[in-house]
C-alpha cells in the first residue's frame, strides 16, 4: 500500500510538473523559411520582415512571450520540429492530409491558391498541356513540390528541386527554367514587383486536390497544450484587430483569411 502511495503522489508530482512547463512558455521559437516575400524575407539589414513575421510577433505579444525566429529550409521544417529545433512553424505552410499525420496545426493563419510563373507570351498556362516540354522550379517540401511528382513529371514536364525560392526564381531569370510553380501571392506581390520580375506574368490558380490553400503553425504531434495557445493567440488577433491592421499593411484590401 505505501510503495502504491508513493507511485501515485510521484505520479502526480510529474503531472503538476508536466501542467506547468505546458503553460510556462517564457519563449516561443518559430521555424522560417525567408525566402518568400512578401510572407517572410530579409530587410537589407538582414532583419526578418513579412506577413508571416508580423503575425509571429503579435502572436507571441498576445500571449506575453518572446519570439525567436529560427531560419531553416523548408524541407527540414517538419525534422526541425520533430527533433526540437523550434515550437512551431510559421513559414506559409499549407496544411495536407500528409503533413496531418506527422505534425499538427493550429487554425488557420490565412488561405492562398498555387500559379504558374513564366516570361509574359510565353505561351504557357495553368493546364499541364501547355508545359509539355518544358522545365519548372519549385522549393523542396512544398506542396507544389508533391504536384509537380504527381502531376506535371506525368505530363511531360521537366521538374527541378530547389532548397528555396530564392534559387527558383535565379534560375527563371537566367533562363534555366522556363517557368517556376510557388503560391499565387507570393508571386505576384512578392517577385513580379521585384525588377527582376517585369518581363514574367502568373497563371491562373491551379485548380488541383494536391493543392489545398489553408495555411497555419505547423506544431509537434501531440502538443495539445500549444496548439490551444496558439489558437488563443490567433482569435485575440482576430477579435481585436490586430490581423486586420497586418493584412492590410502587406496586402491592403485583399483578404487572406477564409474563416474556416
């Protein structure tokens, strides 16, 4: 009976422990990707700056806490999170059915479609058919990446991998790609409004069930605990203001979030 006792109150000894560390967040460290203006780039100075960016800070404000940003390549999202590099990742990740079964996900941060982009009268468009032939870019880890698998390497399309965007849209300019696969608005309000991208236009959206348009906090399995303060987070947003004063600062009257 004793030795039953002292299981018990250790037991509950490393419950008590266990409730405060998961409500004892001094720090919350995010996973980013800053290669994706306008939803998460570099300043000249070297200063992480975006939609996604400002949304972590007033988060992390929300919940009294400080924000740490650790840059990683997307692909080493869903390892960094399982391996404890960061909390959680705000990076414009979508949310799959395949992510689903090893990460979590907080509601959603905002929604976007998946374009095309390519060199104006190119000829080219969002139908598979067009871009027989031809050769498109994409980030490592992204959903455009299991599309271009599934779909275009079946249409006759010549894929390549890149670990960031950045390096796709290098390629496009120098020719080595004849198109490049990425969301809708990072393209259009992230490269076509860089010089670089004057001479390039974007598809339509890609209408596809490999492309989902919801995007939220990738977080570990299991981690109840920060999911519901995420969450928490992101309705005080909400409910205050604040995500409306963000979006309209990076997209003026264009609205990102679906509200589901």
């Amino acid at each position: 009976m004793k030795k039953a006792l002292l299981t018990l109150s250790a037991l509950a000894l490393c419950l008590a422990a266990g409730n405060t560390l998961a409500k004892d967040y001094k720090e919350l460290r995010f996973g980013v990707d800053p290669s994706y203006a306008p939803f998460e780039s570099k300043a000249a100075d070297g200063s992480l700056v975006g939609f996604d960016i400002d949304l972590g800070n007033a988060i992390c404000a929300e919940l009294k806490v400080k924000c740490r940003w650790v840059e990683s390549d997307f692909d080493g999202m869903v390892p960094g999170l399982k391996a404890n590099k960061f909390d959680g990742v705000i990076s414009s990740m979508t949310v799959t059915p395949a992510r689903e079964k090893v990460i979590d996900f907080s509601d959603e941060l905002f929604s976007g479609p998946t374009a095309l982009v390519f060199k104006k009268g190119a000829g080219m468009s969002a139908d598979p058919a067009s871009l027989k032939g031809k050769t498109v870019g994409y980030e490592q880890g992204t959903i455009q990446e299991a599309y271009a698998k599934a779909v275009l390497d079946k249409a006759g399309v010549k894929t390549q991998a890149y670990q960031n965007q950045d390096q796709v849209y290098a390629d496009l300019i120098s020719g080595r790609l004849d198109a490049s696969i990425q969301d809708m608005l990072q393209a259009e309000l992230g490269f076509l409004k860089s010089p670089q991208g004057a001479g390039y236009e974007v598809s339509q959206p890609v209408d596809s069930e490999l492309l989902p348009s919801k995007t939220a906090v990738g977080i570990k399995k299991g981690n109840s605990e920060l999911k519901a303060l995420l969450n928490k987070g992101i309705k005080a947003l909400h409910d205050d203001g604040t995500y409306a004063d963000i979006q309209k600062k990076h997209f003026g009257d264009l609205n990102l979030y679906s509200g589901k």
